[in-house]
C-alpha cells in the first residue's frame, strides 16, 4: 500500500523525497512574497488583455 492511499508519514523519512514531514499539510516550503509582487503580472495581463481585444475588433 503506498502512502497515497494511508496519507503522508509524520516523523520519519521518506524514501521517496528525502525529506521528513512535521505536520499533516507540511508539503511545500512556505513562500513570502515582497509587497507590490501583483503590479507586474496585473500590468502584463491587463495590457495583453486590451490588446486581443483591440484586435479582435479592428483587425
């Protein structure tokens, strides 16, 4: 039976990624991203997004 089916092993190494699992969720290291990190991809998609529909109507 693998671990899919009996949840993931808390408190011990597993064999298969290396490393130990200290909480039930504790899957992914926790990531902190700087303020201001949605300016960019906002900027980007609202500029792509005019410019499909500034195609899609003049051209």
């Amino acid at each position: 039976m693998s671990d899919a089916t009996r949840g993931l092993p808390i408190h011990r190494p597993d064999p298969d990624f290396g490393r130990m699992y200290r909480h039930p969720a504790d899957v992914l290291p926790e990531v902190q991203l700087g303020r201001g990190w949605w300016l960019l991809p906002m900027l980007a998609g609202g500029v792509a997004g005019w410019a499909v529909l500034m195609r899609a109507i003049f051209f």
